[in-house]
C-alpha cells in the first residue's frame, strides 16, 4: 500500500505538478480527515508561511501538526510528510522542519529534494542550478539569493544546509546522494543507512531521476523508514505516480463560465513576472488597471473602490482587467516592516478580489503569496480540486459548484516560472475569443 502523501506548502503553487488532489485552506480535524479519506494519493495544506515572519510561520506548522497528529489517530493507511518550499531555495529552512520533527517525528533523515524540472531548476554534484538559456547557474548567482527576508550564500547544499542552521548541521554531515549513485541504482542503501534525523542532500537532473529516488523512497517507507522531506514540487510527482492529467493545458477554455472574460491579479514582483506582465498587457482583450502601492494603508477604501469600478466597467465591455501591483519595492527599515506592508497589500487585493463580478469567467492570480490569499481570503475556499496544469508548473484550480463564483476555473501561477510570454499564453488558452477582439482601451 503506498502511503498518503501530506505536503504543508508555504505557499499554493506545489501543486504545479500534479492533479485531480484537495487544496485546503483550512486545516481543522475535520477537513484534514476528510483529505485523508480522498482518494487522491496526497493532498495539500496551504500554511502561507512563506509570507510570515518565522515565529508566525513555527506557530502555524506546529498549529497544523497538531490537528494533523488527531486526525491521524484512526488513520490505518501509512503516510508520508513534505514540507513544500520553493524552488530557488528561498523559505523558512529550517524552521518548519524543526517544527514537523518536534510535533510528528521522530524521522530517520530530513531530506532536501529542492529540483524543479518543469521551471529549470537542477541539483548536481550537491549543487543547486537555475537553467538560463539553456546553462546551468548556481542559484546563489541569481535575483532569489538576494531575497530581502530569504537571502542565502551559497547553492551547494551541504553548505546552504549549514548557513541556514547556523552552523548546527555542519556541512562535512550531511549525506549527499548523487546522480552517480542513484543513477547507478544505490539509493536504496543510501537510505537505508540514515538514522536520528539525519540530514540528506539528493541530486535531479531530469524526471527520470526522480523517479529512480521515488520508487526507493516508497519501498523505504514501506518497511518503516521515517522520512521527512523538504522539497519542491518535482518530487511529489514521483511519488504519487499519477496518470496523466484528465483536462489538456489546450483544453481549459473549455471550463471557462459561459465563455465570458476573466479578469488576472498580479502580485509578485520578480523580474520574471514584470516581463510577463509586460507582455500580458499588449495582448488584445484585456486593460491595465495598476494599484498604486504608496497610497496603502492610508488610502485602502479609495483604492479598493476605484479598482472596483473599473473592473465592473472592463467586464460589462467585454475585457480582461488586469490589476497589478506597481513594480518598483519599497525600501524599508526591517523585515517585519516589509512583510506587514506586504500584508496590506494583499489584503488589499482580496478586498478586490471579493468584490470581483458574478459573471466571471476565469480568473488568474499571479504570485505564490498572492495566490493563496486569493484562494483563502478573496474567493474565501475551505478546500478546492486541482484540475492540472494549463502551462508546465501553472495549475488551475475550480471553484466548487456552491460558491459565490460557482465552478469558476481559478489559474495558480507561480511567480519566478515560464518565459516572459507565459502569462499571456495562459490568458490566451483561456479567453481565445476574446484575445481576438481590439487592443483594449478604457476611459479613465
């Protein structure tokens, strides 16, 4: 019996790489029993934690532990934990492993699995990689690694292991399974050997590599190894062992409510998403409605009022709006400050995205973050239904039928994936006749 794969992921885009599983939002007793009796193979829980502070983000995974350690009291199936985090290594590493080991543990080895093949991230010889341009380049050279609150020095794990545990886990310990061992068939006792919570480091160039790890890691756990996970979304793949995806990524228009335009909810503020936002804009179909950040918290109502109009004003001409968040960041004196001002402006969001017209067709949020309040706070969900991708690493999500916005088709776009035509590939396949019609103008 292969266990039930539990993923607590710091924000919703983990689920970039499979489908037909619950997204909750909410992680009472009972809606966790109620995801552990699905039968998708895992399920996740949306901590958000990625946009806390790390004595919010320890306080939340151990609130879900708890629940979790209840719901699972009558559970006969075994069962499998992954703290879900991103892709460029940025996160609360090693606080919400601390946290499943103290309150689920204990585990024979924390393993960082952190390979995202769809978005072209790579780990080899230990080394984390970003393919650009087809080359590989360690992930502490790019934008992630100077990230304000998740910043790091160095992607070779070992050492990034050590950094980020100050100095607890020292580098010479961590056990280091490489693409020659595993693709030499040794993972297996590579596993096998680890015992009291050691910390292990795990190659992935490709898919099939995973897959190789996959099939150990199930046996492993089958005759009662205890592994905990710190991964990207490329490994949950593997073990589940899904089938392939019931709705085509061509087909999604298909779900789109009675062919009506969408609007999209732009927060990240990657490089990667001002380009694609950039791109999304000159499409035809839709308008640009920006929110201009400075005026928050002061002027929250009067923002949210005018979007709102605009948006109501964009939807009854047969448009797209687009809201997005200006792109310069502020500077601010401390991580708290930029973390609570990163609050407002969500918050902000969702007072829009509450507000968005019943007639909605689709609706694309843009951002991890941002995603998650929208499937949280603006569209208000307990739980919804992973449908699958409509880009590689872009899930689309749908409303149940007794929502507000019933059976609405909701696309989770990670911020740092795709090229810089990938958002407005995504709108095309959602809105295809409306992306035929004029270059769209509003009225101020």
């Amino acid at each position: 019996m292969n266990p039930k794969i539990i993923v607590l992921d710091d924000d919703p885009t983990g689920s970039q790489t499979v489908h037909s599983c619950l997204l909750l939002t909410r992680w009472d007793v009972t809606t966790l029993k109620r995801a552990l009796g699905d039968a998708a193979p895992l399920f996740f829980i949306l901590t958000n934690t990625r946009g806390m502070d790390a004595a919010r983000a320890a306080a939340v995974t151990r609130e879900v532990c708890a629940n979790l350690k209840t719901a699972l009291a009558d559970y006969a199936g075994p069962v499998l934990f992954v703290s879900r985090s991103d892709s460029t290594l940025r996160g609360h590493y090693p606080v919400e492993t601390d946290v499943m080991n103290d309150a689920l543990g204990p585990f024979d080895a924390t393993l960082l699995t952190p390979a995202f093949f769809e978005g072209g991230r790579i780990t080899r010889d230990s080394t984390h990689y970003l393919m650009v341009d087809g080359k590989p380049v360690p992930t502490h050279e790019t934008e992630f690694a100077r990230d304000s609150v998740f910043g790091y020095k160095t992607a070779f794990l070992p050492d990034y292991v050590t950094e980020k545990t100050g100095g607890r886990v020292a580098a010479d310990s961590v056990q280091r399974l490489t693409l020659a061992d595993l693709r030499a068939g040794k993972a297996s006792a590579w596993l096998a050997a680890l015992h009291d919570n050691a910390t292990g480091v795990v190659d992935g160039e490709s898919a099939d590599d995973y897959r190789i790890f996959a099939n150990a890691v199930l046996k492993a756990a089958a005759d009662g190894k205890r592994l905990l996970f710190r991964s990207a979304a490329s490994l949950l793949t593997a073990l589940a062992k899904l089938p392939p995806q019931p709705v085509a990524a061509e087909s999604f228009s298909t779900l789109v409510r009675d062919g009506r335009p969408g609007a999209i909810v732009v927060g990240s503020h990657v490089a990667k998403t001002t380009a694609q936002l950039t791109a999304l804009l000159k499409e035809r179909g839709v308008v640009g409605l920006p929110l201009d950040v400075a005026r928050l918290p002061a002027a929250r109502a009067a923002v949210v009022a005018e979007l709102t109009a605009s948006i109501a004003h964009a939807h009854a001409n047969g448009l797209t709006p687009v809201v997005f968040t200006s792109r310069t960041e502020l500077a601010f004196a401390s991580v708290a400050e930029r973390l609570a001002f990163g609050e407002a402006v969500s918050g902000t969001l969702m007072d829009v995205v509450k507000r968005l017209p019943d007639t909605l067709g689709f609706l694309i949020s843009k951002g991890g973050i941002t995603s998650n309040d929208v499937l949280s706070t603006g569209l208000e969900l307990t739980a919804s239904r992973v449908l699958g991708q409509i880009l590689p690493g872009v899930t689309v999500v749908q409303t149940p039928p007794w929502h507000r916005l019933p059976t609405l088709p909701v696309v989770i776009f990670p911020g740092n994936v795709g090229g810089d035509s990938a958002l407005a590939e995504a709108y095309r396949r959602l809105a295809p006749s409306h992306a035929q019609a004029s270059p769209a103008k509003l009225a101020a």
